[in-house]
C-alpha cells in the first residue's frame, strides 16, 4: 500500500499541476464559436456598426479591418473589453477620420456574451487573417475580471489613448 501511494502521489501531484496549465492557454480564436457572437452582433451593435461592419463615416467608426490594429497593441484586448462594458466617449482618430461621439455602455450583455460579440467582430469581414499568431479567444472569465473595475466612458478613451496605435 505504502508502495501503492508512493508511485501514485507524484501521479496525481502531476496532474493537478498540468490541468490548470492547460486551461490557462485558452481556446485558440481559430477554434471559437463565432455563431452565437454574430447573432449578439446582429442585435446589438449593428444598428451603429453596420452589417458590413464599416460603421458611418463621421458617426459611427468602422470595426472591419480595424478591430485588429486595437487589439494588436499592448493593452488592447482589455481596451475593446471595456468600450462594450462601459462605453466611450470622445475624440478618436480612425483610418484617418475623427470620431467625437458616445457609444453608450453595453453591460447588460452577460460576460459570455461580451466574449462572443468580441471574438465575432475580431473575426468577422475576414479579420481573422489580421491577427498575430497564437491569439487566443476571449473568454467569459476575462470580461468578468473588466466588469469588476466600473469605469465611465470618459476614463475608457483615456485607456485607449495609453494605446500605442500605428500613425493612423
Ligand atoms: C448606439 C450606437 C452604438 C452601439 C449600439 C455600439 N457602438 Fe461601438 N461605438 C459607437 C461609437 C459612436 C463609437 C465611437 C465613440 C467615440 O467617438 O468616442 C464606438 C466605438 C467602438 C469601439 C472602439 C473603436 C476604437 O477605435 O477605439 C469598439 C471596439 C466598438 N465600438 C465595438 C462595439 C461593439 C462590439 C458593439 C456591440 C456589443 C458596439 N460597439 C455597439 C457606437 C455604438
């Protein structure tokens, strides 16, 4: 017996190491369900953004073929976290148009929700050939963590402004 738990306790120590490290990886966004973020989108966000995801020039910004460049910069998946939670107000340059409007706070979404619309917009109008390598789905636990801070949508472009983006 005493044998028995000798050779099975590293076994078992093993494994509850290992577990967590595999479910701290996450989903790679290749692999995400990207179906139940459309239809968020859809009856959320389209209505500004646009089916096609390009917005209106001057009103609303486009999410298509700029999503990526957000979330590319350091900071930047916690930064599109936030503007569906909290909202954003204020002056933002995007592909060389100004924006200086309020997007009003979408956190009567769930946290799963907020995932899904995320990992759909970053992938949706053929993103997902835009992101770097290894990027990983956006989960429920992480938007949950974002929902803990309470921020106004005036303290969410001061995140965005901390952004290193490209001259754009
Ligand atoms: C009522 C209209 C409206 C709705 C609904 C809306 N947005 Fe927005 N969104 C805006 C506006 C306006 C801005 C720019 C705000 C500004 O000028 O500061 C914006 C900005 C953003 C940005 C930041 C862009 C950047 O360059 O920093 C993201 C990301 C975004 N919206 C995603 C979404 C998602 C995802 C949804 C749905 C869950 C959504 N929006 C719903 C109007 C809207």
């Amino acid at each position: 017996m005493k044998r028995l738990v000798k050779i099975l306790a590293p076994l078992v120590l093993g494994l509850i190491v290992a577990i967590p490290l595999v479910s701290a990886q996450g989903t790679p966004i290749g692999e995400a369900d990207t179906a139940a973020g459309e239809s968020v989108y859809n009856s959320t966000c389209m209505a500004c953004h646009q089916a096609n995801g390009q917005g209106l020039p001057g009103a609303f910004p486009p999410l298509a073929d700029h999503v990526d460049e957000l979330v590319k910069a350091e900071g930047g998946r916690t930064y599109v976290t936030n503007v569906v939670l909290w909202g954003l107000q204020g002056a933002i340059d995007v592909n060389g148009m100004t924006y200086n409007s309020i997007m009003t706070p979408q956190s009567h979404l769930n946290d799963q929700q907020i995932a899904d619309v995320l990992n759909y917009v970053v992938t949706a109008w053929e993103g997902a050939a835009k992101l770097p390598e290894g990027f990983l789905a956006f989960t429920a636990e992480e938007v949950a963590a974002q929902r803990a801070t309470q921020k106004t949508p005036a303290e969410v472009l001061a995140m965005r402004e901390a952004l290193q983006l490209g001259a754009e």
